[in-house]
C-alpha cells in the first residue's frame, strides 16, 4: 500500500499517526492515573480520620479517667475529714465525762431543766429519766455530775455546724442532751437505742449508726462511744447526730461536664445521695437492679475499694471511679458518660470527613479542567505535527516513553519519581504539570497529617480543660439571690481558652450568716495553670468550711501545695470571710493585689494588707489575718492584676490610678452593672490590644439589716 509513496509521506504520515496516537495514550494514561490517585488519596484520608479519632477518644477518656480519680479522692478526703473532726470531739466529750465521774468533788454542777422545762427553739441542755427510773439520791447526785457537762457540749455544739444535737445514757437511766429542741417521749429509754447498744459492745472505740432520717426529716449519722463511772466501769455512751445535709449538698454540687454527676453509698450499698434521689420511682437500692459490670463495681464500692471502670449504667456507658470515706465505711462515686468525653474526637473525625470532602471535590475540579486542557494542548500539537511532523518526529518520541515510564511509577505509588523535563514545548509542560502534581500531593499528605494531629491534640485539651474549668466557678445560685444582706457579682475572662485566675464564693454555715470570699491568680498560663488552679481552689474551700479562718486555711493549704511542688508553681490570693451579722470582714492575703473599699460612702481606696508569700512558696509561712467593721451600704471590690496591667496598642498600661478613677465612676452601680461598666472601660481603652492576661473581679456591696422588707 505504502510501497508507492514517497519517503516523505511515509514519514510525515507515521510521525502524524504515532503523534496523535501518543498524545491521545498520554492523556487517557495520565487522567486515569490522576483518578487513581485521588481515589487512594481520599482512601487514605478516611482511614486517617478513623485512626486519629480512636486515637483522640482513648487520649481523652484516659484524661478524664485521671481527673475523676482525683477529683473523687479530693471529695472522699474532704467529707472523711469532717468526720474524723466528730470522731475526735466525740472522743474528747467522752473523756471530759470520765473525769466528771472520777472527780465529782472538783465539779459543782449546775441545775438543768427538764425537757419540758426548757426554753423551746434554744440550744441548752435538758435531762429526762427513762420509765421506772425513780429520782433517788443516787440518781440525782449522778444527773449533778453529769450537768458540768454543758461546758464541754455547748463549746463543741456551737462551733461544728454539723451536730444536730450532743447527749448522752447512762446504765442509771439519765437521759441528758444538749440541743435546741424540746421534743418528749415519756417511753424513751436510752438503754434500749441502738447507739447505746452498739457503743457498749464496741467499747474502746467510736461507733457509727447508719444514715436515717429523723423526726424533723433531716439527714443524719449518729456517731457515739462508751465511758466509764467513778469506779472504772463502762456506765453510759456519749453520742451526737450529725447533720449530712451540707455534706450531700456538696457532693451533689459537683457536677461533671453535662452529664456527670457524684454520689454516696452507705456500708450496705443504699443511696445517700444522688442527683435523683428523691424522685418518684427512684430506687435508692441500686443493687436490686445492677447486673454485670455495674453490679460488679457497686460491690467493689461497698468493699471500700478504689477503682475507676467502664460500667453501663442505666442504659448508658459512663467512666466511674470511687473513693471510700474510711471514717464511716461509705463510698463515693463519681461518673461521666463516655460519649461526653469523646464527643471532641467525633467532632474531629467529622472535621476531616468535610475536609476530606472538600479536598477531593476540588481534586475533581482540578482534574476536569486538566483534561481540557489535555483536550487543547491535543488539538494544538495535531496542527503543529500535521504541519512539522517531519521535524518534530524525532524530537517527540523519546519524551512521550520517558513520561509513560515516569507516569507507570507514580501509578504504582512512588511518588518520589521526577520527569526528567528536556525544552519547552507541550510534552515538557505536561512532563512539568505532572512533577508539580507529586509535588503538591507529597506535601498535602504531610500537612495533613501534621494538621490534623495539631488540631487532634490542640481541641482535645483545650475543650476539656475549657468546660472543666467554666463549670468550677461559681454562679449566682438562687441562694445567694434571695439575700437581703448582700449584693455580689463575679466573673472571670481566661486570655487564653483556659486560665489560671478563679473567684469563689459560699456559705460557711447553714444559717447563711458567714460568708466567704476568695479570688486568686495562679502563675503561669493554659492547662497547667488551670490544673493548679482546680487544686488550690478545691483546698481553700475545704479548709474554710473546717475552720472559717482565713489565715489558718491559707496556712494548711500553703503546707499542702508545697508538698511535691516540682513545678515550682505558685498562686497570689486573698480570703475574706464576711460576719452577714455583725458586718465584720475578716481577712487575710497571700500576695494578692491589695483590693479598693469604699466605706461611708466614700470614695473607693486600696485596703492597706499585710501581703504576704503567695502560697506554695514558703511551706513554713503562717499568714496572719485583719478584721474591719462593714456598715450597710459599704463595698468591696476583688480583682487580678489583669486589670491593672492591661496595656492598649501603644504601650500603655491601665495602671492603679486609672483604675481607681474608674471604679469611683460607677461605685454607685449594682455589683452586676459595675462589673459591666468597669469591663467597658478597660475594653475602650486597650482599644483591641490582644489580652496578655486573665481578668477576674469580684464586686460585692453589703445592704445589712436595712435592707430587710
């Protein structure tokens, strides 16, 4: 066929045929390796967001799971701590009674009133005999001796809210008690209690009687131990019922995340407390219905181990950790659902599922307008090759094997392979387009992967640690609302997404008379600053409510921060403890911004304060404490040194007599609104400089009796 036609047509029909036919194997090569490859890019991106959310879930869960350990063993030690504190007086009443009966002559008594006798409403002590006890001489004698006790039970009665009433039975029949109610029952036998039998089986030691709940439907424990006559004989149990309702109160206001909450067990596994309890239908024997590993751990609980797992509770796969109360032999738990903690994780996975998404969408894009342009640059080479076939055959071939070499490799994977780029015409931008390609695909899947474990790690963190810290401070409970004694705002603004400044604010008795105020700044910034801050603000709460002394609790918290302080961190504070009463505010500070006081409405001024170490710094230190008088209309305000060191675009810093200015603006406004104000102020004037550090404040204005309707 070919054998009459010129040399020239023979090779200007070749080079045209095998030009159109490369270029057009070139393209469908090329593309179809392109869709490989974005299949098995997208392949791989979901198999990533799979790994990385596991990954992400087991981190998170094992954070949590250290938290709720701590958290549940701070709990137990703070509530075993106030029982140790009725044991020990328990035992030294006992031991004051003893030496009444071993020194009658050194005693003279004093006259008690019967219990109908007594003033209603009034602690005071009171006497009844049990039924058949005649009031012999013998009798008598032993009811004067046994009435020097009112010095003992009044002093421990008065200064441990959680005693509901002190009393003590004796073998005699003598029932005796300090207390402010006047109830009779002309059956009452102190032999016959269970307190007194128990005391007397377990002599040498303090015994404690499960929870019940008393005529008044109040929440107590007794606990009571057995003393001695004049004769060295066991004649009768001291015993006194404490009140659980501050303890339970406690434990159901720690609140975990959404969807985490505390409670107490008793020894035989019952419900002391729980966020439910009380509900219609609630069964507060949660043994009845417990089977596999929530059975398992009610029994671990009840056995007083300490052990954190993974149960299915009523319907729902939560982490739940204990810690028993070896006090009382109870047990606290502590849970969290398991999808609340992983919930960051899913939420990353569908972060890459979209980006993944996204990306491949525009590889699509991409390679679609790739293939018209391979549409194009085919149509412009036929017209040059149909035109310079015969001098551009031989400079077309050995590139168009080269790229198919080159493209066969990058199609087995290695995408390391470079086209080897010889001039400037179309194969060489194609040889060019497809080193770009591997180029462009090598460093998105490093960034990808370096992106998405930054941000796995990064959100974790920081989301956690936010809602933990956001859920420790406090708010403005309707408790503190309903006061007429008070008015108080507090708020805390982290300059990063968690800080180390916190505030706090709570009642230290149950007739809301004492009030304690507290604002601190822990050094340093993020997670670690946010970890001290949760203990130290877990200390200082714990301490006040035992002791309702600033300096002493700054100076037992001081000792147990720095113990094991390798990080050598430390926190500035200021403690104040408010009589509602009376209006005297105690106070003490641990190197704290001194804070402003208006008094007499007068202007605000900084309260002159001893300053103090920041506690964690010196373990020895011993802080010492202030009192002034407040009058109604009187205020304080509490802040950080974000405040004052705030500093705007130029430089400058708010300082101490721009803030002082500042607040003798507004001192008239209510806590809420001056709190607004003040904040407005400081905005206006940073004038968007970036936060450098966390701003707390703590407003509170006293109203006194004045107020009341």
């Amino acid at each position: 066929m070919f054998r009459n036609v010129k040399i020239a047509a023979k090779i200007f029909f070749m080079v045209l045929f095998i030009s159109l036919f490369t270029l057009l194997l070139i393209t469908v090569i090329s593309y179809t390796q392109m869709l490989g490859l974005t299949k098995y890019s997208q392949d791989a991106n979901i198999q990533l967001g799979i790994t990385s959310s596991r990954r992400s879930r087991d981190a998170l869960i094992r954070q949590a799971q250290e938290y709720l350990d701590n958290i549940a063993a701070k709990q137990a030690e703070g509530s075993d701590a106030m029982f140790r504190q009725v044991n020990t007086e328990i035992t030294a009443l006992t031991e004051y009674v003893e030496r009444l009966y071993a020194n009658p002559e050194g005693f003279t008594g004093k006259p008690v009133p019967f219990v109908l006798d007594a003033p209603p409403e009034t602690p005071g002590a009171k006497y009844m005999y049990a039924p058949g006890v005649a009031a012999t001489p013998a009798v008598q004698e032993e009811l004067r001796r046994i009435s020097s006790a009112e010095y003992a039970f009044s002093g421990i009665f008065k200064n441990n809210s959680l005693l509901h009433n002190i009393y003590l039975g004796t073998e005699s029949g003598i029932s005796y008690r300090y207390s402010a109610y006047t109830s009779f029952n002309p059956s009452y036998d102190p032999r016959e209690r269970s307190w007194y039998k128990a005391s007397m089986e377990n002599k040498e030691k303090t015994i404690w009687i499960d929870t019940y709940v008393d005529a008044y439907g109040i929440v107590t424990v007794t606990c009571a131990r057995a003393f001695r006559n004049g004769a060295g004989v066991y004649g009768g149990a001291v015993a006194t019922d404490v009140l659980l309702t501050e303890i339970i109160k406690t434990i159901l206001a720690l609140r975990i995340g959404r969807g985490g909450y505390a409670f107490l067990l008793d020894r035989e596994g019952a419900y002391i407390a729980h966020p439910r309890y009380g509900e219609e239908g609630f069964n507060t024997d949660p043994l009845e219905d417990a089977v596999g590993p929530w059975r398992e751990a009610l029994e671990r609980m009840i056995a007083g181990v300490h052990r954190g797992s993974i149960v299915e509770m009523y319907g729902e796969e939560r982490y739940l950790t204990t810690a028993p109360l070896q006090e009382t032999g109870w047990t606290l738990g502590v849970c969290i659902p398991i999808k609340e903690v992983a919930a960051p994780a899913q939420e990353t996975q569908e972060d890459i599922a979209v980006f993944t998404n996204d990306a491949q969408r525009y590889i699509r894009d991409t390679l679609s307008w790739v293939l018209i342009r391979f549409i194009i640059i085919f149509a412009v080479l036929a017209i040059l090759v149909v035109t310079f076939s015969y001098i551009l055959s031989t400079t077309i071939t050995q590139p168009i094997e080269e790229l198919t070499k080159t493209v066969n490799r990058i199609r087995r994977g290695d995408l390391n392979t470079v086209v080897k780029v010889r001039g400037k015409d179309e194969i060489a931008d194609l040889g060019a387009a497809f080193n770009k390609m591997t180029v462009d695909l090598k460093a998105y899947i490093r960034n990808l992967n370096r992106v998405t474990a930054e941000k796995e790690r990064i959100n974790g963190e920081l989301t956690v640690a936010s809602n933990i810290q956001m859920n420790m401070l406090p708010r403005i409970f309707p408790d503190f609302e309903d006061n007429r004694l008070f008015e108080l705002y507090g708020k805390m603004e982290a300059a990063k997404q968690v800080g180390g400044d916190f505030y706090d604010f709570f009642y230290l008795d149950g007739n809301k008379t004492k009030l304690a105020l507290i604002i601190a700044d822990v050094s340093g910034k993020g997670v670690p600053a946010a970890l001290f801050m949760v203990i130290a603000k877990t200390l200082l709460k714990t301490h006040l409510l035992n002791t309702a002394e600033p300096a002493e609790a700054m100076t037992k918290v001081n000792g147990l921060l720095c113990e094991d302080n390798e990080m050598c961190m430390f926190v500035t504070v200021f403690t104040g403890v408010m009589d509602l009463e009376t209006g005297d505010f105690t106070f003490a500070n641990a190197g704290h911004n001194p804070p402003l006081l208006a008094q007499n409405k007068e202007e605000y001024r900084f309260l002159e304060v001893a300053s103090g170490v920041p506690l964690a710094v010196a373990e020895d230190f011993r802080y010492q404490q202030s009192t002034i008088p407040f009058r109604p209309g009187d205020r304080l305000c509490l802040y950080t040194d974000g405040l004052s060191e705030a500093e705007n675009t130029r430089g400058d810093r708010f300082g101490n007599e721009r803030l002082l200015e500042t607040v003798n603006a507004y001192r008239d406004l209510t806590p809420k609104r001056f709190d607004d104000s003040v904040r407005k102020a400081l905005s206006g004037f940073v004038d968007g400089a970036e936060q450098f550090d966390d701003i707390t404040v703590l407003t509170f204005l006293y109203t006194g009796r004045q107020a009341s309707p």
